[in-house]
C-alpha cells in the first residue's frame, strides 16, 4: 500500500491542460470556416442560412476572445454554431405560426353573389324579360334598341321612322313598366 501511494506522490495530479497561448477568434474562424459551413448546410432546412448561423456563432465566440481556458476552441465553435442554429430554428417556426391565424377568427367573404341572391336575379330577369315581352310592339322595338343595341335616341328615330320625342315616350314607358314589375321585389 505504502508503495502506491509513493508511486502517485511521485506523479503530479491530474489535470485538463489549459491552452498555452491566448484563444485568437480570428484564427479559429481561418481554420474551421469551411467545415463549419459545411456541417450547418447539412444541418440546417434551408442550407442557405448556414452562412447567417456562422456569422451569429462567430459573434458569439467572440466573448471568448484571449481566453486560454478553453481546451478545445474548435469544439466550443461548433456547440456554439448549433445554438444558434436551433434558435434559428425557432425563430421561424415563431414565425410560420404568426403568419396564421385561427379559422374561427378570419372572416371569410367571397365575391360571388350567395346562391339566394343567385335565385332572386334569375326570378327578377325572368319577370323582366315577361314585361318587356308584354309591351305595345313598337315600345318594345324601341327599349330593345336603346337597351340592347346601344343605339342613341336620334338613331332609333331614324330607324324607325319617328320623332326623337316619341323615342323618349316610349322608352319611357318600357321604364315605367318594368319598374312597377320589378321595383318592389329588388
């Protein structure tokens, strides 16, 4: 017994060495660049963010600057690479999930009319369409030319061989008409 522990008086104790020369940040980014940016191109989703996680490391690194009491400065930059990466990580998932909003809180519209309003056009078409079928024949010639021929007042005189005051008469009138139909269901 008395030999072992002479054995280990003899030995200094054991210890983590320290690194002899102050940590020089410039140095570590020199040597470990291409492979860190190569190890967060793998590691990240999108690799082109592998260059902004490097230089976010590299700042953070930077408290370590003259230290010597870091064994291994390539390890350190690469754990800190990693933090930041799944901060990275983070931040965009945070802001995937702002970017949505909850169903029952979005008012959803559309802009097409609702099949209600679908149904009242069609019955207001169709009971116009009645009306203007139910006109003298040459007020009904006289609304479909201004209406639906685009034709102006002095054109459908001419046409059909009346004044321009009996064009407003008649057009007049086919108004009138549908409006009585129509007006009280729109």
């Amino acid at each position: 017994m008395d030999s072992t522990l002479s054995a280990l008086a003899d030995h200094p104790p054991l210890s983590v060495p320290l690194r002899a020369t102050p940590l020089s940040i410039q140095e570590i980014i020199r040597r470990h660049h291409g492979a860190l940016i190569k190890f967060l191109r793998r590691r990240l989703s999108i690799a082109e963010d592998a260059e902004d996680v490097a230089q976010e490391a590299y700042i953070r690194m930077m408290r370590y600057e003259g230290s010597s009491e870091l064994n291994s400065p390539s390890a350190m930059l690469f754990r800190i690479a990693v933090n930041v990466a799944n901060d990275h990580g983070r931040a965009a998932v945070a802001r995937h999930h702002k970017r949505h909003s909850q169903i029952d809180d979005v008012e959803l519209t559309s802009e097409l009319p609702s099949p209600e309003r679908d149904v009242l056009a069609s019955q207001t078409l169709d009971l116009l369409l009645e009306t203007i079928e139910q006109l003298p024949p040459k007020c009904k010639q006289v609304f479909l030319l201004s209406r639906a021929s685009d034709m102006t007042y002095p054109e459908i005189a001419a046409h059909c061989g009346i004044s321009v005051k009996m064009v407003e008469k008649h057009i007049s009138r086919a108004i009138a008409a549908c409006l009585e139909k129509v007006g009280s269901s729109v």
